[in-house]
C-alpha cells in the first residue's frame, strides 16, 4: 500500500472510521501474527501478544505520528515491547528455563519413552530464539517478513549499517547453531 | 574489514532474492570472501525457504477484529463526552489565558511564583498560581501529566476545605476536582504498567481524603450547597469502583493477560463503598451552579445569620457534575500487564516449542484455515 493511501486510512481510522480501522487491521494483522509466533513460537502466546498489539495501537492511534516509517512499523515496535515484556515476565516467575530452551523444545514424550535426540529434533526457530533479540528481529524482519534494510532501520530505530551487521553476527550465528 | 564484508553480504543477497545471482556466480564474483559468504548466503537461504507457519486461527482473527472494533467505538464515545465532562465558566477561560501570559514572565522572575504557592480563591495571587498550573502541565511529560491532575485535585481539595471553615463552600472547586480526577482516569490506561499501579493508588488516597473532608461539610451543609457536595461524594464513589476496576486490570505478575475470548472476571482488590451521609439531599432536582461563594450553616457553637446561596429557579438540570458513568470504564478489553502469560490456557513458554508436530521453522504443521 502506497505511503499517501495508509496514511488516508489511519486518518479516517482515527476520526472514527471502523471500516478503515478494519481495513488497517486486515492489512497487518498476519504479518505481526507472523512476526510474534516466530520470535515465542507458540500458538496461544502469538494470537494473545497479536491481540494486545492491536488494541495498544487502537488506544494509541489518537498520537500516532507519521514520522515517514509504515504503520507496520509501528506495530512492530509495538509487538517487540510486548515480547520483551513477556520475557521478563517469564523470567521473574521463573517458569521458563531460559537458559536451555533448546531442551524443552525438543522434548518429545512417546508411547516408549521420553527422547531427546538434538540431532534428530532441532528445528531452524529453535535455533533462531537462540539468537539475541536484534538478531531475532533482523532474521525475521528481513527474510521471513521480507523488510528492506531502511524498513528494519526504522522498526529496530537503528541505522542501515547497524542492521546490515546485525544481519551478519545473526546470520553468522545460526550457520553455527545449525551445524552443531 | 567486517563493514566490506556486510555490504558484500547484502548486495549478494540483495541480488540474490530479486533473481540476478546466484550463490555460486556471487562466490566467484568475491573469491577472497568466498568462504565466509558460502556459510552465510547459504544460511540465509535456509530462512527464507522454510515455509511459514500457518496464519492465525480465522474464527479468532475474526473475533479480534470484532473486539477492536468495539473498543474503537467506545474510546470514540469516551472523547465525544470529554468536552462535557470538564465545563469551565467563560470568564474563568478568559482569565486564564491572560493569566497564562502573565505567569510566564513570573516564572522568570520567580518571587512572586513562590509566594503564590500557597493562596487561596480570591487572593490577588491566586490566578498566578493557577496559571503555573496550566504551563506546568502544558510541558508535563505525558507520563507525568497523571501526577500532576492528582496533584492539582487535592490543591482543589484543600482550598476548598479551607475555604469552608471560613464560612465559604466553593462548589465549583468540587467541580474542578472531578474534572482533575476524570483526567487521570482517562489517562492512566495509556501508562506503562509500573506507573499504573502507583498512579491509581495515588488516587485512592486521594479520594479517601476527599470523601472525609466531603462528608463532614456534607452534615452541616444546607439547601443546595449540600446537594452540590452530595453530587460530589456520589461522583467520587463512582470513579472509586473505576479505580477498583483498573487496579484489579493491572495486578502484579501472575494473573491473566488479555485474551481473544471473552474477558475473565475481574478479579481486582475492590473498595469497600464509602458510608452514606445520613444528612438526605434536600431535593432530586439539580439546580445549575449555584454562587461559588454560598454560604453553609456555621456550627451550631458559633452561628451567626449568614446570606443564602443563589441558586437558579428550579427546574434547571445541575450540568455541572462533570464525572464518568459508573461502569464506563470498558471491561470487554482486558489488557494483559506486560510480562505476563495465559494461565488458563496451558502453553509452552516463549521461546519454546509447543508439542506440536514438527515442522521447518519452529516445528509448526501447516494447517487449512477454516471456512
């Protein structure tokens, strides 16, 4: 969508229009689905942080400013906050083991046994949630969600040249957890 | 070295995803990085040919959009009635725009900002005071906007406290207080989660404070003075269950967040109601505003004749209450305080896979929307 035509439409949004509202939401809501469930990779967690990412927006909408950013930048910045909320929620309850989430999530329990075969049961998003959060989100950003480097600048708020070495630390950093 | 090396990366990969490289024509393109690039391009494409995992579930997406859509509407009825809420009498508008632009050079001089600190209605510095008022909010951070409605609720509170002992009900400093309280309702949904708590409780104390001071002139006020202050005390109950609400929605780690299905029940702390005066109003018409400066009965030890209050013929609705509803609050949105998890719906924790069938990225079976 064109930046004039989003802009329209979070104008129209914002006096009340729900149609508008509506057509904003339909227009993002996979992407951010997307985005949450690669960075938690779970169902449940993904569809609730999608839904408090859209209300925030909603009750935020009256002071939202377009600083030449897309909208979904916005709302990725929105559903970053609200991961990096859980996280510490988890890790002040301490019910995630963080430091071994690779072991929970291979652990498969069958009729025999219970296995744990790292090499049979690694999985290329386990590998990625063991990157840093800024590696997570370029990996994600740029080739699941397909952002360009100036688009990933503005939803991370960093410069071109951090994200592009970003890209390579995380990149350089899967190619290791994958292989080992 | 490592900043060549990153724009070697991404011009190959650049080219790669638009279609005019390969890997390999990319390798023989840059020999000297060739083995670094290999490991990464190699990578890179690893990601981008996973297949996704399945979109969110229709019957809930669906029912998300059913629910912003509502809370869309509701927060547009909440601005529509603000205007409302907060009614300021002409002249008082008027004067504090002129006093605005005088409290500015006061503040550069500063004595006589200081001196104004602590005057009271009617006092020749008074409009001073005020007016620091309004530029310190103007510039008030938005998280700190909260802190300075509750401040200026219980400087009306206790203007108006001390005005009563010397014989004077300003009423429409009650009408202030609701305006101030009002605000901070409307804005504490917009904090982050830590200034929540601390800002609703804030607000209880507050009214704890109002509803004693309230209560007392209450009992020895007469006529439509103590209607005005029965008004007050039933707006400040109304918003007490409000708050009640909103503490219950911003409890510490560990309850429920928001989910698409319907909300939980509240669960929050709720506020026992504040013990009705047993002075009754003296009628359910609510006049309009009566003279800020109506007098109530002085006790019984030191009475002495005192004029009446004016007050509009009756008949004429009070419009000068300014609280919300109670229940205006909106319980269909339960938002879920940051950091925590669906305990009612069993799931792995962030960062882990569920127990679901394996799959590429995130072990994720690709499952057909529903119809």
């Amino acid at each position: 969508m064109r930046q004039q035509d989003e802009g329209q439409l979070i104008q129209r949004a914002r006096q009340g229009d729900l149609t508008a509202l509506s057509e904003l939401y339909n227009l993002h809501v996979d992407r951010i689905y997307k985005y949450v469930w690669y960075r938690t990779g779970d169902d449940q967690t993904a569809e609730d942080i999608t839904a408090e990412v859209f209300l925030r927006a909603i009750e935020g909408l009256a002071s939202y400013t377009d600083q030449g950013a897309p909208f979904i930048a916005w709302l990725y910045r929105i559903a970053h906050a609200r991961i990096i909320d859980l996280w510490r929620g988890a890790k002040r309850r301490q019910t995630a083991p963080l430091d071994d989430p690779l072991l929970q999530d291979v652990l498969v329990e069958t009729d025999e046994a219970i296995e744990i075969d790292f090499l049979q049961h690694r999985s290329l998003g386990a590998a990625l949630r063991q990157l840093t959060d800024d590696q997570q989100n370029v990996i994600i950003l740029k080739f699941v969600e397909g952002l360009s480097n100036a688009e990933i600048a503005q939803v991370l708020e960093k410069t071109e040249g951090a994200v592009k070495a970003l890209q390579r630390r995380a990149l350089a950093t899967l190619a290791r957890l994958l292989d080992q | 070295m490592s900043d060549e090396l990153d724009a070697i990366l991404d011009g190959c990969l650049e080219d790669i995803a638009a279609g005019r490289e390969t890997i390999a024509s990319c390798l023989r393109r840059y020999p000297a990085q060739a083995e670094q690039l290999a490991v990464l391009l190699k990578t890179a494409e690893h990601v981008r040919a996973a297949s996704p995992p399945a979109p969110m579930d229709i019957d809930k997406r669906l029912a998300l959009e059913s629910r912003l859509l509502q809370r869309a509407e509701h927060l547009r009825l909440r601005a529509a009635q603000r205007p409302a809420a907060r009614p300021v009498p002409a002249w008082r508008r008027r004067f504090a725009v002129v006093a605005a632009s005088f409290a500015m050079i006061v503040v550069l001089i500063g004595s006589a900002v200081s001196a104004s600190a602590s005057t009271m209605p009617g006092d020749v510095l008074y409009p001073v005071k005020r007016a620091v008022e309004q530029v310190r909010l103007t510039f008030a951070a938005e998280h700190q906007q909260t802190d300075l409605h509750v401040e200026f609720a219980r400087r009306r509170l206790r203007e108006f406290r001390v005005l009563a002992e010397r014989g004077e009900l300003a009423t429409d400093l009650l009408d202030e207080i609701s305006g101030e309280t009002t605000a901070v309702l409307q804005q504490v949904p917009a904090l982050p989660q830590d200034r929540q708590q601390a800002v609703l409780t804030s607000l209880v104390d507050f009214q704890d404070q109002q509803e004693q001071v309230l209560k007392v002139i209450a009992s020895s006020a007469q006529g439509d003075a103590q209607a005005r202050v029965m008004t007050a005390l039933a707006d400040s109950e109304a918003k007490r269950k409000q708050v009640a609400d909103l503490l219950g929605r911003t409890a510490p780690p560990g309850d429920s967040p928001a989910n698409v299905s319907p909300p939980p029940a509240a669960g929050g702390e709720t506020q026992p109601a504040p013990a009705k005066p047993t002075v009754k109003p003296v009628s359910p018409d609510r006049p309009s505003l009566p003279d800020p400066r109506a007098t109530i009965a002085p006790p019984a030890t030191a009475r002495k004749p005192t004029p009446k209050a004016e007050h509009t013929p009756p008949g004429q609705a009070d419009k000068s209450t300014p609280h919300a509803p109670p229940g205006q609050v909106d319980k269909a949105t339960p938002h879920a305080p940051p950091g925590q998890a669906n305990k009612s719906i069993p799931h792995a924790p962030p960062g882990q896979g569920g127990k679901s069938k394996p799959h590429p990225l995130g072990e994720k079976p690709t499952k057909a929307p529903k119809p």
